[in-house]
C-alpha cells in the first residue's frame, strides 16, 4: 500500500505559511478587540474607530482603504490559481470550482428561506464566504496528517469563493450608481491593461498609481472601491512561468503577504469585531438573521460543498485526487464554515447604518467560525489521514501526469 502525496511549490508553500501565521495573529486580535469592547474602555475603544477623518470615519478607511489592498492579493492571488495551481487545468479546477459553487448557494438559500421579504434579506451574503487565513491555518495545525491535495483542493475552493463573494459586493452591495466616476473607473483599468497587453511596460509604480486613481474613482461611483483592487491584479503583468522573480505580478504578491498578513486584516479584525455582548445576546442569536447565518455556515457550507463535489463525481466532470476520499470533502465543507473576514465585509454593506444588526450579525459569525473550525479540525484529526492507493510503481508516473 502506498500513499500518494502531491508535491507543493514553493511559491504555494510560501502563501500557505504566511496563512498560517496571519490566522494565528487574526485570533489575536479578535479576542483583544472583543475584550476591549466589554471592559471600562469600550465606549473610548469604539470612538477610536468613528473618529473622522479627511471626511470618512476611521472604521471607514480600514474597510474601503485598507481592505482593498487585501483584495488586491485576492485578485493576485487568483490569477496565480488559473495560471499556474489548481485552477490552470479545467480538469482540476471542475472540482472546487463546483465545489465552491454549491458552498455558496446552499448557504445563500438558507439564509433566504429565513429571511425572505423581511428587513434582514440584505444579509443573504453574509454566509456565502469561508475565511481563507482560518481555513488553511486549522489545516496547518494538522500538518502531514492531512493530504497535501486537501490543502491544495481547499485553497482553489476557498480563493473561488472569494470570486464570488467579490461578484456578489460588486452586483447586488452597490449604493446609487454615479456612472460618469464608473466610466472612469473603468477607462483607468482599461489603459492599464493596454500598458500591460500593448506597452509591456514592467515598472509597478505606473500600475500602482493608476490602481489607487481607479481606486477613488469606484469610490466615487458607488460600487464597493474594494473592487478596484481586484481589477488592478489583472491589470498588472504575469508572468506563466512558476516563481518568475521578474514578473510583476509574482514580485507584488510576495511583497504584500506579511504587511497583509499582519498589518491590514489584523488591524480589519481590530476595526470590525469590536462586538458588545448585551445582556440579551442569546436573544440576538435566535433571530431569523443571525440563525440564518449560523446555519448557513454550520450546515449550508458543508452540505453545499459535498453535495456539489459528489454530483460533479457522479456526472463524470471531475475526479478526485488519488490521495482524497469524502472523508476529506466533508472535513473541508467544514472547514468552508468559517466566515469571518469576508463575512464581516458584506455584513457592513448590507446592514450600513443599522449597529444593531450589525453586531448581532457579527456575534453569530465569530460563534458560527469558531464552532466550524473546531469542527473541521476534529474531523480531519480523526479521519483526515491520506488514503492509501494500490499503486505499480512502473506506472504511477504515468497515472499522476494523465490526471
């Protein structure tokens, strides 16, 4: 019996370590906040962040400024997956592109069957996301207890959910659409694609200048500004040879994972998890909404992504790895219940202006991850080991180059 194990490149291996450390500084700095929020300091704490500043509040900044450098290694982060990791083969990607499909759906349609026609509709989103960071560190903590194709088949799920988490900001969370700032927008984009395509023009100072002019005009325009930093990711030039250190694309991503890592999403969990604990919190957490939530999370992300993955099996679209069985499907539908940073970013679109919504909201996402974390990790502690395959040895080369 032999247990086959998928080789990890460098530049995967390197994004999966900085994942790690940033989910461990994550938890940090949640729990900080959530303490600081319910001690004598919490009233000054929360000011902090309303604070104005140059005409938007502090808490506004993190979240329109900061989180779209965040989504800017998203994008990178994603046209590194088509070009040269899961995503590059559509016979690899089928898998956890279905996979995050259904992760998406079944959760939106449970919020939906709760929330249907009431005043907490806009929150359908909300338990569409998993948490990429908290996600791959529970797989870090299991180590080689868990398949490297786990790790590999979680991340393309996790980075498609990202997609579609960004498609659904930019459709259904825009405010009144200022066109003439959207056709700027737009116009920026499309003259730093043709520096790109037409100019080949390599210096990142030109990209990043245009990325933050496009960055004030998708402000301007109505449309969540955060999406400029997706858009500039494909703007900049890639290159399709793995760890090219000329490419642009590959330069940037490296240079952004740490101040990612363990400056913006810890100062985002900072800004954003500030939840006061009422006196009638479990309450909250038995309202349509926040039930809504918790069960798209808890039972939507993982219902959603197995039963996604076992039709594609079925229908003959996809297979799954050698070293995978459904055991590992489960244990990472159930690691896909965890929220947090995505989840937190579409609950202040969709409740803007309502706190009370939005702590409540918060509230049952941390217990939601939490709760899904725990879970996936146990799961994959238990079952999670690589399954063994039959293999001959003269054609094992062979097997692993057809698939």
């Amino acid at each position: 019996m032999t247990v086959i194990q998928r080789a990890l490149s460098r530049s995967f291996t390197r994004f999966f370590q900085s994942k790690k450390a940033g989910g461990i500084v994550l938890i940090a700095c949640t729990i900080l906040s959530l303490l600081l929020a319910n001690s004598p300091l919490g009233a000054d704490y929360l000011h902090i962040w309303h604070m104005n500043v140059l005409g938007m509040s502090v808490e506004h900044w993190v979240n329109d400024g900061l989180m779209a450098i965040f989504f800017l290694l998203i994008g990178l982060e994603l046209e590194r997956e088509l070009y040269n990791g899961e995503l590059s083969d559509i016979r690899n990607a089928m898998l956890p592109i279905l996979a995050a499909a259904g992760g998406i759906a079944v959760p939106a349609l449970i919020h939906f069957l709760l929330n249907g026609g009431t005043p907490t509709q806009a929150g359908i989103g909300i338990p569409m996301a998993t948490d990429i960071a908290f996600a791959l560190g529970v797989l870090a903590l299991l180590g080689s207890r868990v398949p490297a194709s786990l790790k590999i088949f979680l991340t393309a799920l996790a980075v498609m959910d990202d997609l579609g988490a960004i498609i659904v900001i930019a459709i259904f969370y825009t405010t009144e659409l200022a066109g003439l700032y959207l056709l700027g927008a737009l116009a920026v984009f499309a003259l730093l694609v043709c520096m790109n395509r037409f100019g080949r023009v390599m210096a990142l100072a030109p990209y990043l200048l245009g990325g933050a002019l496009m960055w004030f005009l998708m402000l301007k325009s109505g449309v969540h500004a955060t999406i400029a930093g997706v858009l500039l990711a494909f703007a900049i030039p890639y290159s399709a040879r793995e760890d090219d250190e000329a490419s642009p694309s590959h330069r940037l991503e490296h240079v952004l994972h740490t101040p990612v890592a363990f400056g913006i999403l810890p100062v985002f969990a900072l800004a954003n998890t500030g939840i006061v604990v009422n006196a009638g919190w479990t309450q909250e957490l038995l309202s349509s909404n926040s039930l809504g939530i918790m069960g798209g999370l808890l039972l939507g992300k993982p219902i959603g992504i197995v039963l996604a993955s076992l039709g594609a099996v079925a229908l003959g679209l996809c297979k799954l790895p050698l070293d995978l069985n459904w055991k590992h499907v489960l244990g990472a539908g159930l690691l896909g219940g965890i929220g947090f940073t995505m989840s937190i970013f579409i609950t202040n679109l969709a409740f803007v202006g309502s706190a009370e919504a939005i702590n409540a909201s918060k509230m049952a996402i941390l217990l939601a991850s939490l709760v899904a974390g725990t879970l996936g990790f146990v799961w994959l502690k238990l079952f999670g080991a690589p399954t063994p395959v039959d293999v001959d040895p003269d054609t094992m080369d062979l097997e692993q180059d057809a698939r």
